[in-house]
C-alpha cells in the first residue's frame, strides 16, 4: 500500500513569480541547511512535477508540484 504523502501548501511571496528550488526546501523545513537541500537536489531525491530535478536553482512557480521524501509541497501564487 502506497504511504500517504504529507501536503505543504507554499504561498509565493507578493510580486515574486518564482522561488529557486533549494530556497523552497529550506522554506518548508524539510532540510536543515542550503548545503543539505543542495545534496538532496543533486543525488535525485526530488521530484518536480512528476520528474526528477536536478537543477538546484530551478525556478519553481505556482502551479507546481515537489515531491521530497514523503512530503508533497503544492506552490501556489
């Protein structure tokens, strides 16, 4: 049986239209440091949309869905 993800609504800041992706995960809390999320970005541990990203700066905007252990992170405008 699949394990549930837990949802992370994430509201991008007034006039902002994208967050890096490294930026996120810190965010979130879901990594401790800019070093960690860098780690977890480069060994293929998150998804964006469905597929790995490996892009430490990627420009994540709302709309999109990153997957990162067993947290789902919704980024919402």
């Amino acid at each position: 049986m699949a394990q549930k993800l837990n949802r992370i609504i994430f509201t991008l800041r007034e006039g902002e239209d994208y967050i890096p992706l490294i930026a996120l995960l810190k965010a979130t809390d879901l990594v401790a440091s800019g070093s960690e999320a860098q780690e977890v970005v480069t060994a293929g541990m998150v998804l964006r949309n469905g597929e790995v990203e490996l892009r430490k700066r990627a420009k994540i905007t709302a709309g999109e869905v990153i997957v990162f252990e067993n947290y789902e992170i919704f980024v919402e405008g």
